[in-house]
C-alpha cells in the first residue's frame, strides 16, 4: 500500500513539473504584441491597391 503511495506522490510530481515547464516553453516563445504591430503592417503594405492595367 505503501509504494502505491509513492508511486501516486511521485506522479502528481511529474505532472507538476511537467505543466511548469510546459507553461515557460509556451511563454517564452510567445508573440509578443510588437512582432504582431510589425507583421501586421507588413501584410497591410503587400495589400496596396494595384492597378493591372498599365497605361503606355
């Protein structure tokens, strides 16, 4: 009975420790807001109105 103790001890350990890591490697590569603003109007400047028929 004891080890099944243990053995449940020892997993809700690991889980923690797993969901903590989990949550810093998902922070740490984030988007942050800026890299959003700069993509953001990046795509606003690719979507320029363009006019296909070119006057000689």
């Amino acid at each position: 009975m004891k080890s099944l103790l243990k053995f449940g001890v020892v997993l809700i350990i690991f889980g923690l420790v797993m969901s903590l890591l989990t949550t810093v490697f998902i922070r740490a590569n984030a988007v942050t807001k800026s890299d959003m603003n700069t993509a953001s109007e990046t795509l606003n400047a690719e979507k320029s109105p363009v006019n296909p028929v070119q006057k000689p």
